[in-house]
C-alpha cells in the first residue's frame, strides 16, 4: 500500500479533443504508409491533499499505422477501436477512488487497459485484436497531462515530482534492489540546454536535389535531404529501411550516408551519427548480421558512423525468441515495439538484445520506470518519437534533455506534419520546433509541470 501525500491527486475533469492531421509527404516505414492520423489532445483538471486546482495537458497522435500495423483491419476500424479504447480508460482514470501519484495510478491501471482493450477488440469483432503497445498509445496523453497537472498543482517542475518528498522509492515496482532509490537518482535536476535532434529518412523520401520534381510541396519547407540538411544542420539520420529487400537497403544506408556527409562537408559539420530502423519487417536477425557486414564491406565510413540498430523482428517477444547477440556482436540493438512492460524489458535483456528504446506514446509513466531500470543495469536507452507534433514534441524532447540518452531525440513531424503544431506553440518554443546545427534549444522548457508554458501559449503571448 503507497503511502499518502499531500502533493498525491485527485482527477476531476478529463478532456478529449480529437484534431484529423493530414501529412504534408507521405510516411512510409515498414509495410506501411501514413498519410493522415488524428491528433489527440487530453487536458486534465487535478486537485491535491491541500485543495489546490490545476490543469495539466498530454498530446499524441492515436497512429494505429505503428502501434496497431495489421493489415487484416482496415485504418477505419482500428481508429474506432482506439477512439473507444481511450474514451474508456479516461472513465477508468475518472472513477480510480483516492489520490495518487501519476506514476502510482498508471501501473496501478496497467492489467485494466489490458482488459478494456480486450473487451473493446471482441466487441467491434476485429479480425486481429489491438495489440497492447496500440491501448499504451491510446492512454499515454492521458498520464502526459496528469503528470504535468501534477507538477502545475504542487508548482513544481513535474521531474522535481519524483523523490521521497512526492512518493514512495522504487522498490514496489522494480524490486528489493530499488529499495531507498528513486527516478530521482536516475534522470537529470535540470533541461540539457541544446539536444541533437535525429531526422528521419522515410522510405519514400528524397535524398538529393535531382530527385525534385513538380510533385513536391511548395510550402517553403526543403523537400529532400541534402535540403534539410542545409537548412538545419542536422548531423543524426534515422534512416527507415524495408528489412525484406536486402540490396535495397544496404544501398539506401550508404546513400543517405554519402549525402549526409557531402552536405555536412559544406557546412564545416564533422559529427555525424545513423541509424537503421526495418520496423519489424525483418524474418531473422541474420537479415541484419547480412547488412551490416556489406555495408562495413562497401562503405566502412557508413558502418561506423551507424550507432545501432532499432527493432529488426517481430514484437513477440516469445513467439519466434530470437537471440539478437548475433546483431549486438556488430552493432547495439535496441528494443522498441517489443518493449511494453517492465516484464517486456527483462525478457528483451535475457534474448540479448543491447539497449531499450523510451516513447512518450507508451506512456511517460513507464518511461520514468525504464530509464531507473536501464541507468541501474548499465543498460543503454534512446529516446523516440512518433512523429510527435505540438504538445507531443515539446514533451517528448523534454524527457530527452532530462535523461542521459545514447544520442538525442528522435523529431520528425516538422517534415511530415508541421502543420499540426498551432503557430502560438511554435512561437513559443521556436528553438524545439526550429533547429540550429542540427540541434533543439530547450531554454523555452520553463516554469511549472512539463514546462509546456500553456499560459503564454492560450494568451498569444
């Protein structure tokens, strides 16, 4: 039983505004294209022990495309079910007696997300159930505006809400070795002020000037890398692979290298870092054992500057069990879709897979429970996103600067949907939306909760 504290709270409003967002290019990663999503915004009304009242506010797309990719049920149906999966776990949240910490209340309501999922996917009749790592996204707005209301209502910064003054040491979720720790020890006390930012090179995107034609937007906005590259600086490419056409993509992987670097040439920029994402579209690890050793034969300038490698097989973790020490023997690979639980993160270590990749879409809640786990064992963490826009990127580039990942973070809506960023958000975090060298300024994370500065953002400030 948690002990109680007078900054634990109470939920007494949730709010679910649902925003349709079309792509400005299509993205395409895996088996998959996504062209349109809706965007969900949760804004919260929480009160503590001391009768205080604040508001707190989450984003996330709801992109069945990544957490629920089957192409047995169609978009539509996959958007009902997440849309119904969502509308019955903020009842859950509403109705949860008590108060609480928000880190407390998600795993305390992880087996019911489970089971409305469940019920939800047996009641629309799906020909494929919802995977659970769909129901994450679908609640993880939800603990995004709970946490940073929990920081609004105690008028603190919501990462200064995770020591023994606001809760009980990690002991009960992560075992007898936590005991007298908390996620505290484990992030940073303060923002990173500047954050390499990885820019994603989708599978259907353009890579140098000679591929331009009249199809591309005319927004003002580059529209192929050797652009982007000049545009903003940026030194870290998460290169998205097909991981079912093997010459394919060890060609891919050594041209967006040597576009990369002729670009970064020009601009006096020697940093350069990649990485390889086949999104689970891979039949065995030695798919990649393959890759690797072309490329290192091709182009060991590209092998090198590849730091590691993302999600190569299936997310059943236990269906195929895969040992990943073959690919980890070459390179790191990083746990993603696969990683769920904390269950989820002891079975990826046994099969031994290198590292653990952190979404704000499965939940910021979780993420704060992995990164204690992972700092404790030594083992690394990257930080990912999900194409987040407006409030979902300003969140998630602020975990990235409060913890100490591999490289950065992961921000590619300003390529695929900058439009779904409102222009008060934008002005008021230009250097997250904005890069300089490659890089996101986090001097605009101020103030209390998850520094989002709502008050400047409603006002127009």
């Amino acid at each position: 039983m948690a002990a109680q504290y007078r900054t634990d709270i109470s939920v007494e409003e949730l709010e679910i505004i649902l925003q349709p967002q079309t792509a400005r290019t299509p993205l395409k990663f895996g088996g998959v294209v996504v062209e349109s999503v809706p965007f969900c915004r949760i804004r919260a009304v929480v009160e503590n022990g001391d009768h205080e009242v604040a508001e707190g506010w989450g984003g996330i797309f709801l992109m069945d495309q990544w957490g629920w990719p089957d192409p047995a049920v169609s978009h539509e149906d996959k958007q009902r079910v997440m849309q119904r999966v969502l509308d019955d776990y903020v009842h859950l949240v509403m109705t949860h007696p008590g108060t609480f910490h928000p880190i407390e209340l998600f795993i305390a309501l992880e087996g019911d997300l489970a089971r409305i999922n469940e019920r939800v996917c047996a009641e629309e009749g799906v020909a494929v159930p919802q995977p659970f790592l769909g129901a994450l996204v679908c609640a993880s707005p939800v603990d995004a505006a709970l946490h940073d209301a929990f920081g609004n209502v105690n008028g603190i910064d919501s990462y200064r809400g995770y020591g023994p003054e606001f809760m009980d040491d990690l002991s009960g979720f992560l075992g007898p070795d936590f005991v007298g720790q908390y996620v505290e020890h484990f992030i940073r006390p303060a923002y990173k002020p500047k954050v390499p930012v990885f820019h994603l090179v989708g599978g259907l995107d353009k890579l140098t000037r000679d591929e331009l034609d009249g199809t591309d937007p005319d927004d003002g906005l580059p529209s192929c890398l050797a652009d982007w590259i000049a545009f903003e600086g940026m030194y870290c490419l998460k290169v998205k692979l097909r991981g079912n056409d093997l010459d394919w993509d060890v060609d891919r992987m050594i041209a967006v290298h040597d576009v990369g670097r002729e670009e970064l040439d020009r601009i006096g920029q020697s940093e350069m870092h990649l990485t390889a994402d086949t999104n689970e579209m891979c039949e065995s690890p030695q798919y990649i054992v393959e890759m690797l050793q072309r490329i290192r034969q091709r182009s060991p300038e590209t092998f090198e500057r590849t730091l590691y490698i993302e999600q190569p097989t299936g997310r059943d973790l236990d269906e195929a069990g895969w040992d990943m020490t073959p690919i980890a023997a070459l390179k790191p690979v990083i746990v993603d879709e696969s990683l769920t639980t904390l269950e989820s993160f002891d079975r990826a270590m046994e099969l031994g897979w290198s590292g653990v990749a952190l979404k704000t879409c499965k939940g910021h809640s979780s993420d704060m429970l992995f990164v204690a786990k992972a700092a404790k064992r030594r083992i690394p963490y990257a930080v990912q996103d999900l194409t987040n826009p407006s409030l979902a990127l300003i969140h998630s580039v602020g975990l990235g600067a409060r913890i100490n990942t591999i490289m950065g973070v992961e921000a590619n809506s300003r390529q695929f949907f900058p439009d779904s960023t409102p222009e008060a958000e934008r002005r008021v975090h230009e250097g997250i939306f904005r890069l300089e060298g490659g890089e996101a300024d986090t001097s605009s994370l101020q103030g209390t909760g998850l520094g989002y500065q709502m008050d400047r953002i409603i006002s127009g400030d």
